[in-house]
C-alpha cells in the first residue's frame, strides 16, 4: 500500500501541470547539465522537480539536515547516541500470530509494537529522566533491508547533567 501512495504521488509530481504549482521553472536543469559538460541531447533526460515536503527526497533530506545542525549550534553537541533494534520475537508480537505465521508476515503488527516500545523508550530518556535532564533530542526511525525498524536517538544533556571526563 506505501508503494502505490508513493508510486501516485511521484506521478503527481512528474505531471508538467503540476510542475508548474511546484514552480519548478526556477530550476535550471537543462542550462546546469550543459555547463556542467554534457553535450549530448539524449542524455540529457528530462527533470522532474520534487518539493521539500516530499519524504525522502535531496531538498527533504538536505532540510532535515539543517534542522538538526541548527539544533547543534543552538542547544551543543549530542552527549548520548543510543541505538534502538527491533526483535521480531518480543512476546507482545509473537502472542498475537496466528498458527503457522511468522513475525515477517504481520508487518503492522510489528510496526504498532515497536512504535509504542519507540515511545515508552522516548518517554524513559526524556521524561523519566534516565541519563538525567534532558535539553534537546532528535530521533529518527530507519527501516532495515529485512524490513525492521530501528531508532536513532541523540540526547543533548542540560549543563549541569553533562557528562565530564573526570581523569
């Protein structure tokens, strides 16, 4: 189902008439590919613009980049990175397979399961004070290439809960 939303969107993009309310006029493909040495028409290609709202996308990516810089430079660096792995075999999803199913074929199963663990986690670090009192922290989720979600967490301590190298 995420690919045929993905899949219409994209065309919904590639549209010319679309391209128009994305105003993506304001890029200079054809003229960037030239000066950039290019000199043959059929590889060339024609470009399709995508906006900065789009998941996943350069302008997407390069905007969730900044964002985090930004959150550096204002609030310093992250004190803790934690990695957080789904188990296909927590009790909370095996318990809830049918006979002769594995966890693989119940990826919304282990999606809901792991999004609440996500949070109960988040939740730990930030408000139950874990490593102590949290400042600022960003997180992400990837998907693995079997298909598993996993967090990446970076927590940036207030002042005082820093932790010092006390040698």
């Amino acid at each position: 189902m995420y690919i045929k939303i993905e899949t219409m969107r994209l065309d919904w993009y590639s549209k010319p008439e679309n391209q128009k309310v994305i105003r993506a006029d304001l890029y200079q493909g054809l003229v960037d590919t030239v000066v950039a040495g290019e000199s043959r028409g059929d590889r060339i290609g024609k470009r399709i613009v995508l906006p900065r709202t789009f998941p996943g996308g350069d302008r997407d990516m390069q905007r969730r980049f900044l964002d985090a810089m930004g959150i550096v430079q204002r609030s310093g660096k992250p004190d803790y990175f934690i990695t957080m792995t789904c188990n296909p075999y927590w009790e909370e999803i095996t318990e809830e397979l049918l006979p002769g199913q594995m966890p693989h074929d119940r990826p919304d199963l282990v999606a809901r399961v792991y999004s609440a663990k996500q949070r109960d986690m988040m939740d730990l670090l930030t408000k139950g004070k874990h490593f102590g009192e949290v400042a600022t922290y960003v997180h992400v989720t990837e998907f693995q290439k079997r298909g598993l979600p996993h967090e990446h967490i970076l927590l940036i301590m207030k002042a005082k809960k820093k932790v010092s190298d006390t040698r």
